[in-house]
C-alpha cells in the first residue's frame, strides 16, 4: 500500500514510530461497538467511546492512528465529530459508517470533515478490516512526508549553517594567507630601510657639529628621519602580527603634546599635507599617558594620512588631546572631508577594508586599533560636526601623574 520510493526513504532516514496501532471506535448502539471490537481487536489497540463529545476525550489523552464512527449519533453526528478531530489532528483518518439515506449529506460534508472513507451499512468484517488498513497506510504516509519534510527544512538550516561557516574560515584562511605574505615581504623591506636610517643619523650626527648647516636642512634631515622610523615601526607592526603572536608593547611615560608634536613633524615628510590647514588643540594640565612612543605615532600617522587623502588642499585637519571623564587622555583627529563611505561603516577597522584601489591596503585603521586595543584603550569613528570624520582613541594616564 505505502509506496515504495516513500518505504525506502523513511528507512534510510530512520523515521521512526509513525503508526501508534490505535484505533478508536464510536457508536451510541453498545451492541455495534462489540462487534466492531471483537473484527479490529487481533490487529489493532482498540478504543471504544459512545457519543462524540466521550469520543474527543479519548482523542485528547490517546494517540491514535484512525477513528470509525457512525453518522447517526444524538448529539454529534459521525462526520462533525470528524470535523471537530481535524482541527487538532489533521493526520487522524476517519472513516464513517452510514446508511444509504444518508448519502448526500454525507457527499456535503466530505470536504469539511475530510473524512477518509464512508461505508454503507450493513458493512462486513472485510471491508471494514480493509477500510482501517488503507486508513493507517494513509496515515502512515501523510505522516511520513511530514516528517521527512521537516526533516529536509532542518537538514537544509544545518547545510547553509555549515556552508557559512566554511565559508567565514575560507576567508580568515585568505586573510591569514596574506597576512604571512606580507610578513615575509616587510622583513627584507625593514632590513633595507634599517640600513638607511643608520645612515641618515650618521648625517644628523654630523649636522649637529657643523655651524654652517642652515636650519632648514637640519630640519629636512629630522623629518626625514621621523619619517623613516615611523615606517620601521609600521613594519614591526605588520611583522608582528603576521606572525600571529600578541603585540609586545614597550611601555613608557609620554606627553600627548609631544606626541602629537612628533606625528606631525613624520607629516611633514608628506607635500600632500602642507598643503591642509592643521589645527592643534591640545587641552591644558594634560596628564602623561602611559604608551609605546613609535606605536601611537603610527596611530596618529594612520589617522592623519586618511584625513589628508580624504580633503583637498586648504582644508582643515584637526588634531586633539583632551581628558575625558575616567580621566584618559583622548586624542582625536577630525577631518573636513566627505566622511566615511557608507558602505564600509561597519567593517571600518577590518582587514583589507579600502576604498582606495591600489593605493589603499585597508591596513591602517586595523593596525591602529590593534595598538589602541593592546594600550587598553579604545577606537572609534564618529561624524564630524560638518560632515567630514572624526577619529577618537583613550589611551590610559600614567599612575604617577594620575
Ligand atoms: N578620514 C576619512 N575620511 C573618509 N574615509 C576614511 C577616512 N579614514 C578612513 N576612511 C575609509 O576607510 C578605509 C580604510 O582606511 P585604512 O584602514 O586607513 O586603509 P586605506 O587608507 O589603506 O584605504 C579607507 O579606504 C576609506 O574608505
Ligand atoms: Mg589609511
């Protein structure tokens, strides 16, 4: 009875207990209900109810498989009991026994009560043996379907889990792929530029001697050489964290002033940058910070080459310290430009994330969260009041000064 394709699908995903083996009868004549017993009782587990209403109490506390009932019944007729029963158990079939008068307000009611098949009385012992067993096999099958239905929504909520899920490791897998690439690439570039700034501090050395070196020079030398060392704590950075380990921090004592003031001569090193109107506000009694000097020049770098590729020339980028009210010290960088593209909002300080094509790595804002996390402090990007960014980042004071 029960399709093959369906059997075999059933046994390959162990659906299991599909048929609880109850049937229930209902008749208000005693006499019929035993004798409707003494046929199904060899095959089935049989319950036995004399009205409708006695009838939905055995429904209620019973699992059954199919429910025969007869029509002509005071009270409830066979089919509303089979109404009532399809509300709550719509994979219950039944089957209503009636006479031959009957019949076309049986045929009426067939789409209501969805009944599963009408015998004519007198019925014999066969035929109702037959009608329960492609009953069950009905209910058998509904049941079935239903099952591996939900069984495949479930199946398919896992594999699209799972398939995500892969999907996410594929792309830390990239990310960390060109993470190490990138480490082995800085090594030979940081040896290369150590070798410059020795060089270079040689010059300085020298300068520092000689009377007849004009200021301006002296100066060119200074920013050149912040520049470079700026570049070479980049690279550390990069190095560091291509191989994956914590990022060590040498921790010291430092000015917000000053710092502010070595970031902007490492600037200077930029034409682009000359060209923008900077604004320094740093708020008075400032307390020292405890940081890593060339790190968090390389925040304020990272911060102020985005703003300087955000603006055009004659444009303003401000640049802040202040103290906030658990006592950190504040900076902030703050741009006139057109703001953050609204499509990367939420992934500003990932990865990779640049709008800037071959001239962005979309490494800068990563790496300055890295350092302000590693200060224990905290990043974040905000509205400029006219349009344009802001940047913010606490660095904690140091104990002494606090
Ligand atoms: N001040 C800013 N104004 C507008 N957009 C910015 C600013 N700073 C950062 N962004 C956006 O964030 C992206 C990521 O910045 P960053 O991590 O420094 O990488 P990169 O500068 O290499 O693109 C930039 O490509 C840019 O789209
Ligand atoms: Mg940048």
């Amino acid at each position: 009875m029960v399709d093959e394709r369906l059997q075999s699908l059933v046994e390959r995903y162990e659906v299991r207990d599909l048929l609880s083996g109850h049937v229930l009868l209902v008749d208000d004549d005693e006499p019929n209900l035993e004798v409707l017993a003494a046929v199904l009782e060899p095959d089935y587990a049989v319950h036995q109810a004399d009205s409708g209403p006695a009838a939905l109490e055995v429904v209620a506390s019973t699992p059954l498989d199919v429910i025969v009932a007869d029509q002509r019944m005071p009270g409830m007729t066979g089919v509303e009991l089979l109404e009532a029963v399809s509300r709550d158990h719509p994979d219950v079939a039944g089957i209503v026994l009636t006479g031959y008068t009957d019949s076309d307000a049986i045929i009426a009611a067939i789409n209501r009560a969805g009944a599963f098949r009408f015998l004519t009385k007198p019925w014999n012992p066969d035929e109702i043996r037959m009608a329960v067993a492609d009953a069950a096999a009905y209910v058998y099958q509904r049941r079935a379907i239903e099952r591996l239905v939900a069984l495949v929504a479930r199946r398919n909520d896992e594999l699209a889990k799972a398939l995500e899920d892969l999907r996410l490791a594929q792309d830390r897998m990239l990310h960390l792929e060109r993470l190490g690439t990138m480490g082995r690439l800085t090594a030979g570039v940081t040896h290369d530029l150590r070798n410059f700034l020795i060089g270079l501090a040689l010059i300085e050395e020298e300068f520092a001697t000689r009377t007849e070196v004009t200021d301006d020079l002296r100066e060119t030398v200074a920013v050149g050489l912040a520049g470079i060392r700026n570049l070479l704590a980049t690279l550390e950075t990069m190095n560091q964290f291509a191989r994956g380990g914590p990022m060590t921090m040498d921790l010291q004592s430092l000015s917000p002033a000053r710092l502010i003031h070595d970031a902007l001569v490492v600037m200077r090193g930029d034409l682009e940058f000359r060209k923008r109107e900077v604004v320094q506000r740093v708020a008075d009694g400032l307390p020292d910070i405890e940081g890593d000097r060339p790190r968090l020049i390389q925040v304020l770098v990272n911060l102020l080459r985005n703003a300087v590729q955000a603006t055009a020339p004659g444009q303003r980028i401000a640049v802040e310290a202040s103290r906030d009210a658990e006592g950190h010290v504040v900076f902030a960088v703050e741009d006139e430009g057109p703001g953050i593209p609204p499509g990367i909002r939420d992934h500003l300080f990932d990865p990779f994330v640049s709008t800037k094509g071959e001239g962005g790595m979309g490494m800068g804002l990563y790496m300055a969260k890295l350092i302000v996390e590693g200060h224990g402090g905290v990043i974040r990007c905000l509205n400029a009041i006219n349009a344009g960014t802001r940047f913010e980042f606490s660095i904690r004071a140091s104990c002494q000064r606090n």
